[in-house]
C-alpha cells in the first residue's frame, strides 16, 4: 500500500504498553526539576499552632506576589482569637532548642495594598530572608511574635512546620 506524503510513516506500529505512563512520569518530574528555576509561585502551606494561653494562631509559609513589594518568601501569624493585636514594626523572633536564633524583618505592610494604611491588627507578615542559616528541620522553633501591648505571644512550631520552612527558606 503506498502512502501519501500526508500519511504518518508510523501508522502501523504501537508503542510498549507502559510508555505512554513513563513518559507522563518522565515530563512531570522534569517540570518538577525545572519549576524552581523559572520562578513558580509557591502554594501557600498553612498550620494552626497555640500560644501560652492556648489560644489558636495560623502561621502561613506564602511568596510575596504583589509586583509592588519586593519579591520573596514570607510567613504570615494570624491571631485567630482576635484578642492580641498585633505589632507591625517590631521584628519576629524564632529560636531553636540548638542555641539557633533568627530575626525576621516585620513585612506588615505587605498585607495590603501599597498606599493603605490600615493594617489587620489581627495579622502580621514577615520576611524569611533572615531565616539564615537555616534552622534544623527535626528540631521546633519557638516563636516570640511582637503584640502592640509591648508584650509577646509565644508560639512553638513542630516538626512539620519547621521541615516546610527549611525547604521553602532552600529553594529560595
């Protein structure tokens, strides 16, 4: 049989049964490898953690996606018994059980659009540029987050959470 000019040459053969998985498999992990070097936003991670008082807070692992902030990894605490307000200038302390300690710059301003001035005083953002070196994932970090009282909710982050910010604080 004689084929036109338009007729696929492979018309008659078949691929292995598993290749078509494979090769899916294969493009998945090549965007997984390439992904961090074009820049994907990273999916906000969220973790619901207690301060001394056992009061519930969120901590979110987010990038910083409004081209009129610079560009950036930051972590955001919510208060969500909405009884602490929040300090919006002091800096986030973390300290580990190692003797590790951190300061993270207060992005509060961050939380709205450029020009606002209200901020949530329930929520406050900061910059995990000064997660430097980075903590050990298997160890907790305990929080010290600035209230505008002048006083500080102490917070700890577990394993999961501390694991999440190492990579994310990695990749970076």
């Amino acid at each position: 049989m004689r084929r036109s000019r338009g007729q696929a040459r492979s018309a008659g053969k078949r691929f292995a049964p598993g290749a078509a998985f494979a090769a899916a498999i294969g493009l998945a992990l090549l965007v997984l490898l390439i992904a961090p070097s074009v820049g994907l936003a990273l999916e906000p991670q969220r973790w619901t953690l207690q301060d001394q008082n056992g009061q519930p807070w969120s901590l979110t692992l987010l990038e910083q996606a409004d081209p009129s902030y610079p560009p950036g990894l930051r972590l955001r605490l919510t208060d969500r018994s909405r009884q602490h307000p929040l300090d919006h200038r002091r800096p986030l302390l973390l300290r580990d059980g190692a003797g590790g300690s951190w300061e993270l710059a207060n992005r509060s301003e961050e939380l709205v659009p450029a020009g606002t001035e209200a901020l949530p005083p329930g929520s406050a953002q900061f910059d995990l540029a000064g997660l430097e070196p980075r903590p050990r994932a298997e160890l907790p970090l305990a929080l010290a987050v600035p209230l505008q009282s002048g006083a500080e909710a102490r917070l700890v982050a577990g394993a999961a959470t501390v694991a999440a910010l190492h990579g994310a604080a990695e990749g970076a």
